[in-house]
C-alpha cells in the first residue's frame, strides 16, 4: 500500500496525530536519556563554564539543522513549505517573548520540554508547571492575553508579510545550512570531548535532532498529498500544548500533529525513565519554590506564543530551517535566562540547581 492510500485508509487527521505520537516518542526518549535543557545550559554558560549541559544542547540544536538542512538538499522538505516561515513573523515579539520565556525557565527550573519529560518520570513540580504554561498560553493565543500578546508581536513585524529566511537574506548557497551545522556539532564533540560525555549519551542528544528534522518531513509529506490545508511543523511545546489541553476539553475535538506530539513525548520519556529505573515521585520543597515554578511556568507560556516558539519550537526547530524571529527569539531566551539566573540565584549564592 502506497502513501496516498495509506493516508485515504486511516485518514488525514489520524495519520497526522500518528506522525506526531512517533516524533514524540522519540524526542521523549532522546530527551530524557540525554537531559537536554536550555536552560541549564544557559545556567551553566552564564556562570562561566562550557560543561556538559552546553555540550549536549549544543549538540541537540547542531544535529537538528545537520537533518533539516540534508532532508531539504535531497528535496524531502522545503523551508518555505513551513507555517512559521510562510506568515509574518514578529522581532518585537522574539525579543520580548524571548526574555520572558528566558526568566520563567530559569524561575521553573526547567524549560517546558524538560518540564514535560520530567511530568513522566514522576516529578510532580513539572506536572503542575506544565498545566499553568498551557493554560497560559491558551489565553495567549485565544483567550483573555490574546489582545495583549497581538499588540506586543505588532510592534515590529518582518515584513511582506512572511518570515525572513536568513540564508536567503544574505544570499548564500543552499549547502551552507548544512555547513553551518556540520560546524555548530564539531564544536559541541570538542565540548563533549573535554567533559569526557559518553558516546551513548551524545547518541541520544542527537535524538532529538532527529525527530525534528522527522517532524519536518512527515508533515511536508501530508501537506504535499492531503485534500485539506495541513501545516507544515515540528516539534514545539506552545502550541500543541494549548491543543492538547483543548482537545479534551472540548466536544469534538480535530486530530492533528500537535495532538499526537505532547502524549508521544510524555509517553516516550515515561518508558526511557522506566527502563533506567529513574522513575521517582518529586513535589515542591515549600511554598517558595512552588511560588517561584507557578510565576516561571506563566511567563513562559506567554512568553513562547509571543515569541513564536519555546526553547524547541523557536531554539531548535526554528532555527533548524533559519528562521530570522526564531534565531533572535534564542539570543533573548539565552539573555533573559543569564539575567535572571544572575539577579535570582547568583547573587544569594546558592549552589547550582539541576533539573
């Protein structure tokens, strides 16, 4: 059975779900075997150091451009074809939604995709962060923020109404994506090399790359045979966040991507933890770090729909095809967590956290 009759047999709706659940699981596993966080890398970085939470997002985040960029030079995927690129994008919004973003993963201990590995492994604290950054960036991108987060994008949009590619704008060759990655993960092994990572662990952070680039070509394959209109993504928390949570609120919910992705990664993470034994109930050690993960997990739920994307969605799956809001959104997203990180938890002198 081909694609096209596969895809009439199940249907456009389930078969997209299904991709989703696929790319989820293995970022789940990936993400979780490795530790990717962007925010402790930022953490780590700020605090002068080049360790091992910089090697393996260094590492995630060049492998992710080295399998768009390939699929894209073997025709499997083009940037245009993707939602982000296509519409308009906002700099004020990357800078803005960055540094909030920025501050509320340092306050939440964890950006939302950790926050979401970590709900399956047990850990309480991140279940509740997670439901607070949906809700908020529910309200963001329909609710009672909306206007708000409208008002902040338009404050300065890209213009002729679509995104800016950054290869186009200076003019490079098409195989200079694929270079630029291949040299973003020559350092990142020059990183891991120095802190002695294992070669598993390097595997798995590549993981995550990899359901990136497979999130672009599944749904580029939908989108190019569907009868109706699909998006073109990949992996992000914001949105399919807010999807997710809608889909079992509502009475008849619409099956997509985004609702396959959010229970893939849990599930994913969930069976990585399970076979390593990790699996270990953790709650909030008083009223103060509750306080500090509900304030961090509310600004990066705005944060992120303003932005365009969270630590994945723009740092990782935007930049992955050069997206100009994505790339500035995770310049201020390393900003805003550096900044907070310095006037929260550096100047106290507390020992430094882990997720």
């Amino acid at each position: 059975m081909d694609f096209i009759a596969l895809l009439d047999a199940v249907g456009e709706g389930r078969m997209a779900a299904l991709m989703g659940l696929a790319c989820g699981v293995i970022f789940g596993i990936a993400a979780q075997r490795s530790a990717f966080c962007l925010r402790a890398a930022t953490v780590e970085f700020g605090r002068g150091a080049m360790g091992p939470r910089v090697a393996v997002w260094l590492l995630c985040f060049s492998t992710a451009m080295v399998w768009v960029q390939s699929a894209q030079l073997m025709g499997l995927f083009e940037a245009g074809e993707a939602r982000m690129m296509a519409v308009a994008g906002s700099w004020s919004g990357a800078i803005i939604g960055g540094l909030m973003f920025g501050a509320g993963m340092v306050l939440a201990r964890g950006c939302s995709g950790r926050m979401l590995v970590l709900a399956a492994t047990g850990n309480l604290r991140s279940v509740m962060a997670g439901l607070i950054f949906a809700v908020v960036a529910q309200m963001s991108l329909h609710g009672w923020l909306a206007p708000l987060r409208h008002n902040l994008a338009a404050l300065w949009v890209t213009p002729g109404g679509t995104n800016v590619n950054l290869l186009e704008l200076w003019r490079l060759p098409e195989w200079s994506g694929l270079a630029l990655g291949l040299g973003f993960a020559a350092t990142a092994l020059v990183v891991a090399h120095r802190n002695r990572i294992s070669a598993r662990k390097l595997v798995f952070a590549s993981g995550v790359g990899f359901a990136v680039a497979m999130g672009w070509v599944l749904t580029a394959q939908i989108a190019r045979v569907a009868f109706e209109p699909v998006s073109v993504s990949s992996m992000t928390f914001s949105g399919p966040s807010a999807t997710t949570l809608m889909f079992f609120l509502e009475p008849a919910p619409a099956l997509g991507f985004d609702v396959g992705l959010v229970p893939g990664v849990f599930l994913g993470a969930f069976l990585a933890a399970a076979w390593s034994r990790e699996l270990k109930f953790q709650g909030f050690d008083g009223e103060r770090q509750m306080r500090r993960s509900m304030v961090g997990a509310g600004l990066m739920g705005f944060g992120a729909m303003l932005a365009g994307g969270c630590a994945i969605g723009a740092g990782v799956t935007g930049t992955s095809i050069f997206v100009g809001t994505a790339w500035l959104a995770l310049l201020f997203m390393w900003i805003g967590a550096m900044l907070t990180d310095f006037l929260v938890d550096r100047l106290p002198g507390p020992a430094l956290a882990t997720t």
